[in-house]
C-alpha cells in the first residue's frame, strides 16, 4: 500500500490535467469577445470569470486581475452567483497552497455568499470540496472529511455526477492518507457506477486502477495481469493515463525481477509520453537504468542514470533507484568499494524513508481516530439534539394546545357572561312589561267592564252613555295597540326579525295608517296632518305601518289639546326620508339619552294621562334598521319633537 499511497496523488493530477494548447484557443476568442464591446454588464461579469478560470492552469497573475474585476463587477449588480466563483476562480489562483491564508480566505468567503443566497448549491459544493483539498494537504483530514461531506450532500441534491467524479476521487486520496481500505473500495465502486453511466473512460479506469491495487495489494503476479489489460483498454481509448499505468508495468517487472519485459513497458512511456510530464519521464528513466543494470548494459543504465541525477529536486524514490543501480553497476566494474558505499547510502535512506513512513502512518492513524472519535462526538451530539428538538416541538405543541384551550376557556367565560347579562337584561324587560301591561290593561279592562254594568242596568240616559262608551273606546284603542306593540316584539325575539322588501308606495301605506288613527286625533282637538308624497320604496310593508303608527301615536299622546301633528316626506339619494312632527312637551335631555333603550326608558304619562311601555320606539329601531334605513330625533323640551326615519326607493 506505500506504493499506492505514493501513486495516488500523481494519479490526481493526470485526472484533473487539461489541454493548454485548447485552452489558449479558447482564451483568445474569449478575450476578443471581451474587447468587441457592446456588452452587458451581466454578460460582462460571465466573461471575465470565465477568462480568469481559463488563465488559472497556467497564468495565476492574469487569472488573479480577471477574477478581481468579475467579483467586484457581479457585486455591483448584485449577481450572486458570478460572485461566488470569482471568489473560487481568486481562491484557486493561489493554488497549490502558495499561500493558504489566501486560498481558504477566498473559499470562505464564497461559503458566506452561498448561505445566505439560495439556488447556489452548484457553487458551495465546489468551494467545500475546494476547502477539503486544501485541508487533505495540510494533513487536517477531520476537517478535510468535513467539507469533503457537505459538497456530497449539496451535490447529490443537485445530481451533478461530473463534481460528484471529483468530489470522489479527492474522497479516495483522503482514505488513502489514513490507510482506510474500506473507504477506498467504497468512493472507487461509486466512481466507478458513475464514470460508466456517464461514458467518463478516464474516471473509470482511475477507479479500476484504485480497486485493482486494493483486491490485489499483496500479490504483485495478479496487479501485473490486471494492470496490463487495464493498460490495453487504456491505449485503444488514447487515454491520458496509459502512461502512468504502463510505468507502474514496468517497476512491477523489475520487482519481479523481468528486466526485458520492464524495458518494453518503459521504452514505450519514454516514446509516449508527452516533453511537458517530466514527472513520468524522470520516474521513467530512474526505471529504465536499473532495468538496465539488471540486463548488464552498463553504458545504457549510466546514460539514464545521468538524466535523473540532472531532474531539481530529485524525489526519494528516484535517488533510491539511483543508489541501488550505482552498487549494481560498481560491482559488476569490480569496484566494491564504491558499490559498498551506494549500497549503504541506499540502506541508509531506506531506512530514514521507513521511519518517516512509520511516523507518517502513525500520524495519519492518530488523526484518523481523532476523525472517528469526533465522528462519533458529533452523532452523539446530533442524537442529544435531535432529543432536545423533538422535546422543544413537544413542549412547544403542549404549551400552544394550552394557550388554545386558555383561549377558548376564555372565549367560552366571555360569551357566558354576555349570555348571562343578555338573559338578565332580557328578564328585566320581562319583568318591567310584566308590570306596565298588566297595569296599562287593568285600567282601561276596569273601566270597559263598570261602563257595560252601567249600561246593563239602565241607570245612564242615552247621552251619558253615548260619551262613556266614546271614552271608553279611546282606552281601549290605547289597549289595542299596546298589545299589539307586545305581539310584535314578543315575536320579535322568539323568531327573529325576517322581513319580507316589496315596492309600494309610500303616500299610500302612510295614509292607511293615519287615517285609522284620525279618532283618536280629534278626541284631542289635534289635527293629523299626512303630506308624504307618492314615491315607491322598498321595504316590509307591516314592519313600515308598525313604525308609522308607533311614531303618530307617541305624537298624538305627548300633543296637548288643540295641537297639530304633520307627517311629511323628502326624497334623498336612493331613501326616502318621513318625518312625524309635533308641537308637544318635547323631552328633556335624561330622557333623550335613555330612548330606544327598553331596558333604561321610563315611558312618560301622556298629555291626557295616557300609558306607555317604551317598547314601540324599540320596535321602531329594530323594524327600520331591519329595512336597511336608519331613525333618529330632534326634540326641544316644551317646544315638541320630530322623529324621522329613512326607507330606501331600492
């Protein structure tokens, strides 16, 4: 597994290599559509983040300005989405890790535009990802698992399988600094479902090579079977990665010890491989001299021998190769000496790369247990807050189903106490009418029935009789309509008030109701004036006579002898106005305020000492509203008072 932990990262940057001489095309035409003008400030923003991305792999500096410009332009015009990746686009220009500071600054930044902006999953699963790779280099691998997670979760809700391709390779090189096999075999079956459903051959055989070296890891005869078929399909599809595998071909020939078969492979990575990789072309030619070195051509291994010893930097594995073919060459020279000491600058570097190895795993293991015990902190933590939650939305629903209940308690309370009050209020009517009636009947009953013994037993002359029987018809005229009043209202409140609108005239109800009460006027010497003008109104016809009645009759009571009474009408709008005048007592203040109230008035005694309840001004107010109209007064006491009330034409 060393070795594959040591191939994986080279593996990476194969995958996520790009076309430069492509993209320089592509960055031309770009630019020119740039300066061709004629752009919106939208479509202007696109284009220069577009330009900074294409500069990335090869121009940091350029791909720097052209992302300052798009971000500060998108967030002019408030283009969230824009923002985003030039903050990712700035982000990666500090790429690889030249300045971390920088890079994760820009990445975060992009994170705090996403969060509070919806519809750019796309964008904050690439900076988490983004994020995640930086921490995997710097070796925080909980961090980096972290991040790693998010993209996943954003990415899957979005179903973007090409970031999904990426996010799972950079998941493989995570797993394999940790030395987590399982994970390995887990993300490279999932790449590889994907890389097939999407025809992406180049993913696909990244993660055919990752399983191949998990399933076979121990037996290097079954890697070379394998790895030379992976190797045909890689050619027949002009892979990228056909020379990758074919180097690791051929150091697996010269583990087993194959010289002739690794030359082949590695002749063919030489001829291949394009001027630009020298990081297969070094590897290879570190290769090419001990395999020949194992076949006795000295001169041939010196050459390449030469060529790695020229690479800067040269890498551990390289001066490895280089020490062990030096030691194979100067003894078959008969130079032991010099041999002896390739050979212990060869063990002694062995040795301190082993260690190294040693306290790498051991702190890829330590963090790896970090990650799962935080890991495992974090969903006991998740549980404890799924608790605390599912208790808050209980105690929550509990306490709004008793404010509901409070509420309605209230409510309930509330209309009781308006029920008591009404039943109360409603009883003492009763009990008031109870008394005024049967006090208002007994009289006029009382004087009827002496009247009729009188007459009965002959004691009265003619004309006394004639003047008793007049008065007595007066009374009982009174009587009628106090009952009459008492039906209506009894009714009233029994079965509501439905009133039953037909058009008639106005003049004509009026006088129907005037003329029957004529008598009773002239018993007093008032004269009963009827002026409504004829107009059709809209009403119930025996709810308008109740109140035209109600209305003469408190006139013709409260109007002394030798009054006058007019009844008249005005035409306002879409109402007709009526109006019942008198030049009677009038009525104080006290009692203005108490009218229309059945519970509060105390119906005073007529003129001629005539009863009253109260209740017909009630029905008056009741019965016009009922009709759609209003009632009001004007009254002055000693003066007389006028009640008018409105019935609309329609």
């Amino acid at each position: 597994m060393i070795f594959f932990r040591k191939t994986t990262l080279y593996i990476l940057c194969w995958c996520l290599c790009v076309n430069l001489a492509a993209q320089t095309s592509k960055l031309d035409s770009l630019e020119r559509h740039l300066v061709s003008g004629g752009l919106e400030n939208s479509e202007k923003a696109l284009l220069l983040k577009n330009i900074a991305n294409e500069y990335l792999d090869f121009d940091t500096a350029k791909a720097r300005i052209y992302a300052f410009e798009a971000l500060k332009l998108s967030q002019n015009i408030g283009l969230k989405k824009i923002e985003v990746a030039a903050y990712i686009a700035l982000s990666n220009s500090y790429y690889p890790f030249d300045d971390t500071a920088k890079y994760t600054m820009y990445l975060h930044e992009a994170l705090r535009v996403t969060r509070n902006n919806s519809g750019l999953e796309l964008e904050e699963g690439v900076a988490h990802i983004n994020l995640g790779l930086c921490y995997v280099h710097a070796g925080k691998y909980y961090l980096a698992h972290t991040h790693f997670k998010e993209a996943e979760k954003l990415l899957l809700k979005i179903d973007d399988k090409e970031r999904l391709s990426i996010l799972y390779i950079h998941l493989i090189v995570l797993f394999d600094a940790i030395n987590d096999l399982d994970n390995i075999v887990y993300y490279a079956n999932i790449l590889s479902e994907i890389s097939a459903e999407r025809d992406d051959q180049q993913n696909y055989l990244f993660a055919q090579f990752m399983l191949l070296y998990i399933r076979y890891k121990d037996n290097f005869e079954a890697v070379l079977e394998n790895l030379l078929d992976l190797q045909q399909k890689s050619i027949l599809q002009n892979s990228f990665f056909s020379p990758f595998i074919a180097v690791n071909c051929g150091k697996i020939y010269i583990q087993l010890n194959r010289p002739r078969e690794a030359l082949q492979s590695l002749l063919w990575v030489r001829d291949h491989c394009e001027v630009g990789d020298s990081r297969y072309l070094y590897k290879t030619f570190a290769f090419l001299a001990e395999t020949y070195a194992m076949l006795h051509q000295a001169d041939s291994a010196e050459y390449y021998l030469k060529k790695v010893w020229e690479v800067p930097g040269l890498k551990n594995e390289e001066k490895l190769t280089q020490y062990r073919v030096r030691s194979l060459l100067d003894s078959y020279k008969g130079d032991y000496r010099s041999a002896l000491e390739s050979f212990k600058k060869y063990h002694h570097l062995s040795d301190s790369i082993a260690k190294t190895e040693k306290t790498a795993e051991m702190s890829r293991m330590k963090n790896w247990h970090e990650l799962e015990q935080k890991d495992n902190e974090n969903e006991i933590l998740h549980h404890e807050q799924q608790k605390q939650q599912k208790l808050i939305r209980f105690l929550t629903g509990a306490l709004m189903m008793i404010l509901v209940l409070l509420t309605l308690s209230v409510i309930l309370i509330r209309k009781t106490n308006e029920k008591n009050r009404e039943m109360k209020q409603l009883h003492s009517v009763k009990d008031k009418l109870f008394s005024v009636v049967a006090h208002d009947l007994r009289s006029p009953m009382g004087a009827l029935i002496s009247t009729l013994k009188l007459a009965d037993s002959d004691i009265l002359d003619a004309k006394t009789q004639a003047q008793l029987l007049k008065d007595i018809s007066v009374q009982v005229e009174d009587t009628y309509g106090l009952l009459d009043n008492l039906l209506h209202w009894s009714k009233s409140q029994m079965q509501g008030m439905a009133s039953a609108p037909v058009y008639f005239d106005v003049q004509e109800g009026s006088r129907a109701v005037t003329d029957s009460l004529q008598a009773i006027a002239a018993h007093k010497n008032i004269v009963l004036n009827n002026i409504i003008e004829k107009q059709l109104i809209y009403a119930d016809r025996d709810m308008f006579a109740v109140v035209v009645r109600n209305l003469t009759m408190n006139a013709i009571k409260y109007t002394p002898e030798a009054g006058e009474i007019t009844l008249s009408s005005e035409l306002k709008d879409d109402m007709v106005v009526i109006s019942v005048k008198d030049n009677g007592t009038g009525m104080t203040k006290e009692v203005q305020d108490k009218l229309f109230k059945l519970s509060e008035t105390r119906s005073q005694r007529g003129t001629n000492k005539e009863s009253g309840t109260g209740l017909g001004l009630v029905l008056c107010a009741d019965f016009v509203k009922n009709n759609g109209g209003n009632i009001w007064f004007t009254s002055v006491q000693g003066e007389g008072s006028t009640f008018f009330f409105s019935i609309p034409v329609k």
